[in-house]
C-alpha cells in the first residue's frame, strides 16, 4: 500500500519547483508519476489460454490498495472488462464535481468532495490542491494525455531488431506509447500503468472503439479521436473544463500522421493479444505477472529523480525480479522528456549470494539477485534549464557496462539497413 510519507513527499517536492519549471517538466506526465498494486509473484505462470480473439474476460483493472481506500467510488482493488463502465462513470461524476471547485467554477462544497475522496484522505489531497499538484493529478483534475516523447517509434523498432525472438509482455506508461508498442513488438499481454485514473479511463473508451471497429483509415480514426470524453486537460489551450474537444494533437505533440497510424494499425494486430490489464498504480508498485517470456517495461522519464526517489527505483527492479526465473531477462526502456535520447537496460536475474554470516549488516546497495546491463545509452539533457544540461538516471549507478554504445548510433544504422532493403 502507499504510505502518506510517499503522498507528502511528492507534494513537498512539486511546492517546491518554481511554477515555470513545473510546466515543462510536468508535460510528460501522465506518461510519467506512475503507480499500486497487490504484487503477484507466486509460481504459477500467467495462461490467457490459446492464441486467437482477444476476449473480454481477460481484459481487467487492477487497482491499487492506496487508491482503494482514497476514493469512495473504488471498493475494491479488481474490476473486470463488463464491471468498468460503471466504475468509470461514478469516478467521473465524483471527480467532476471535486475538480470544479479546484478550477474555481464552483465555491466549496463538502458534499461534492466526499462523493470523491475518503474522509481519511481529505487533508492530504485539499492541503496540495493547487494546479498541477501531484494530488490533482489523483483525482483526475490535472490530466496529461498528450505524448510528448520524440519518436518513441524508433525505440520499439531497436528492441525489435535487438531482441526478434521469444515472447514479449509489455508494460507501458502513457497514453500512446502502449499501442505503439504493441503494434512493433508483437505482444503478447499489454499492461497499461498510470497513476492517474483518467489516463485509464481514455484507454477504456479507446479499446471500446477498437472493439467496435472504429479505427478503419485516417478518416475514421479522427472521429473516433474527437468523439473521446477527455476532460481537465493541463496545459490545454483553452481553460480546463470537465469535456474538452479534442483531436490528434491533443493525444500527441509530434508525428500526428504517424500516431494515427498506429490507431489503425494496432486495431488489426490487438486480436493477437492474449490479455490487457490496467494498472491504475505508482509504477513501483505496480503487478508483475509471472511469465515465460521477457518482460519489456517502457518507462518514458518516469524513473527520473523528481518523480521516483532511488528506494522506489529499487523496489521496481525488485519486483521485477522476482516475476522472473533465474537467468531469465527483463527489458527496460527510458526516453528522456521531450528529445528523442534513449536507454534500454537489460536485467538478468541471477542466484542470490549466501547471506554472510560474520556481517550483521545488509548493505543496501546489494543487488545480488540480479544484474543490470547497458545494451545501449543516449547522453540525457534536460530541457527545463534553458541550458541542455547533461544528466544520469538510477541505472547508470548500478550498471555493470561502463561506456556502454549510444541507442542513437544503433538507430541510424538499423534505419540505414532498412533503406537499402
């Protein structure tokens, strides 16, 4: 379960930033503050059953014991595919009127905040109530739709031509990045995870249209976009309101053409998912199903510094771990916020060394249970400096690869390859 020291200090941390830097660096966010869930890390092997039709019963929502108790619409932490229409709705409402009072449209009103939050939670969440707070963004009144990752495209597409065999179980933050992947990787399940209700919400009604075949060519696909209830949206060029309309720039920033695209493309190919799973979780947190192929985690800048603290950053390798078999491997994918420079790091579990017996102390920086290489590294900048500077992330502080190849150059290359085909 979340604990309040893990709400408080990420409300401490966003009071803190000047409001110009949280513009440009809370952007990426609904790709990014990530999210909990009950941890399944037993033996048995996930089986969604035979290749063919993606079926509805094993489609479901996961949900965290922290937004569980947070939220009075949400009783409990799983709802299946024919159950979440309900949930949504009721969420919707509750919210709605909780964010009218936080966007000034409405003066305060108790009824409407308790139709939303939980008596036990409503200090926390009216004490960091301002726009773009961590805890607006809970509730649904601070939403990031938008992909802000430059050409996450050419990430897949190296993970592709790097690892072309065997299964792959995708998990994803943001909005389009999930389908883009699965569109390149060939999935096999694909896990939705975002902290934010909404976000999970927009991936509902999303996977109601591509059920209904509503993603045909570019033509229809517009339509579907603008028939899309997306509602608080930050940084929106008109004022937040509960319904904004929308189009393909409100789901992605760049590459439009390309984004619409992978809607039509991804309607075809998600019949060969065996499952979808929504994770409304902090991306520490989140379930890890055991399989028998590699997991690949895209994480968008999720793992930066300002929104998951180094133990949280552990945790998720932990987890992680233990949802795989010794000298199994694990995936993992960053993008850094706004360029197109990337990281891919691979995990391979390993037998953990015998506890010593003569040491009473554990040491904390002890990754004996598995090992994390550097298939490949960009140099990340940050761009909310005004000045691109340079910076590191968590596995560049546990990676046994010391001058690991740039992802850029690997890029070319592949790009170069596929030219002369």
């Amino acid at each position: 379960m979340h604990t309040t020291d893990y709400l408080r200090n990420e409300a401490r941390q966003t009071q803190r930033r000047r409001w110009s830097a949280v513009a440009v660096l809370l952007w990426p966010i609904a790709v990014l503050i990530p999210l909990s869930l009950s941890f399944c890390s037993g033996p048995e092997i996930a089986n969604f059953g035979s290749e063919g039709r993606l079926k509805s019963e094993n489609e479901q929502l996961q949900i965290s014991e922290y937004h569980e108790s947070a939220f009075v619409p949400i009783t409990r932490s799983r709802y299946t595919y024919k159950e979440m229409p309900a949930l949504f709705e009721s969420m919707r409402q509750a919210s709605d009127g909780y964010c009218e009072i936080i966007h000034h449209k409405k003066g305060f009103n108790k009824a409407s905040v308790d139709r939303l939050i939980a008596s036990d939670h409503f200090r926390e969440f009216w004490g960091d109530r301002y726009w773009g707070s961590f805890h607006n963004l809970l509730a649904g009144c601070w939403n990031f739709y938008i992909m802000n990752d430059v050409k996450p495209f050419d990430d897949f597409r190296l993970i592709r031509s790097l690892y072309p065999d065997g299964a792959k179980h995708c998990y994803s933050v943001g909005l389009m990045q999930p389908y883009i992947m699965h569109n390149i990787l060939d999935c096999k399940d694909l896990h939705f995870l975002d902290v934010d209700w909404r976000i999970h919400y927009a991936h509902f009604q999303l996977e109601e249209m591509f059920r209904t075949g509503r993603f045909e060519d570019r033509s229809s696909t517009i339509k579907a976009i603008q028939d899309l209830h997306l509602g608080w949206i930050a940084f929106s060029p008109t004022p937040p309101v509960a319904r904004h309309q929308v189009d393909p720039s409100t789901l992605c920033r760049l590459d439009q053409e390309e984004c619409l695209r992978n809607l039509v493309a991804y309607q075809k190919n998600r019949e060969k998912l065996q499952a979808i799973t929504w994770n409304l979780s902090a991306l520490h947190d989140a379930q890890f199903v055991p399989h028998k192929g590699m997991p690949v985690i895209y994480l968008s800048n999720a793992i930066e510094e300002l929104y998951t603290s180094k133990k949280q950053f552990q945790r998720l390798l932990d987890r992680v771990t233990e949802s795989i078999s010794i000298g199994q491997k694990a995936l993992f994918a960053y993008h850094a916020a706004g360029t197109d420079e990337i990281g891919l790091y691979l995990l391979t579990r390993t037998e953990p060394a015998a506890p010593d017996a003569s040491n009473a102390q554990t040491n904390p920086e002890d990754h004996s249970a598995y090992r994390v290489e550097t298939i490949c590294r960009d140099l990340y900048h940050r761009k909310n400096t005004g000045v691109l500077l340079p910076y590191e992330t968590y596995f560049e502080k546990i990676s046994a690869t010391k001058a690991p190849p740039r992802c850029a150059a690997k890029i070319r290359a592949l790009q170069s390859a596929n030219a002369q085909n």
